[in-house]
C-alpha cells in the first residue's frame, strides 16, 4: 500500500477517541474494512501501530505491512480489508474522511 491520498474536498466525518492496549476495540485487532466512500486515518500520538492490508476478508497473509511511529499516520482506502497490532505504549485515534455527509453510517465493518 503506498500512501493513499485522501482527496482534498473530503472532510472528517468522525473522530475516534484515543485508543491504548487497554480499550482498543477486539474489531480493530482483526479482519475489518472501510465503508463504501469512507478513508481511514490512523493516526499514532505514542508508540506503534501496525498496519496489516489484505486483498479479501479472508487471506490471512498481508499483502502489505506499514509500521506507524509516533507523530506518523497513514492511510486505508474505502473498503480495503486490514487489521493493526499495537505496542504496550500506543496511542492513537482515528478519522474517517468522506465526500459525503455520513455522520450517522457506518465507517467500517468486520467479518
């Protein structure tokens, strides 16, 4: 995955709180993808995240790993299957983009 540019009409739709090894959602740990029109922005304040992309909701190898450091972020298209892993010390939110007003939809889905 290179670094997908999200388009420059888009705006931030939802913003998550920020996430620790201590409440982080099973669902971001595990097979899920974007909405349909939805980009994903993780972005890391503390430690790393890992970022795993696959081509469907059930290969188990990654066809892409991205390691997000502190002060970094990338990018997850619309409806591309990923799923992270943290460090101890990670800190990090995420801000789904949209060309469309999509505040009360769903910004990602799980197997």
């Amino acid at each position: 995955m290179s670094h997908f540019r999200i388009p420059a009409d888009w705006t931030i739709q939802r913003s998550t709180p920020f996430f620790t090894k201590g409440n982080v959602p099973d669902a971001l740990l595990t097979h899920h993808n974007t909405a349909e029109g939805v980009f994903g922005q993780l972005c890391v304040m503390e430690g790393t995240v890992t970022y795993f992309g696959f081509p469907d909701s059930e290969t188990l190898e990654p066809e892409v790993t991205v390691v997000i450091n502190a002060g970094q972020f990338a990018t997850s298209p619309p409806q591309y299957w990923h799923r992270i892993e943290i460090s101890d010390d990670a800190q990090f939110n995420i801000n789904f983009w949209s060309s469309t007003d999509k505040k009360d939809e769903p910004m990602f889905y799980t197997k």
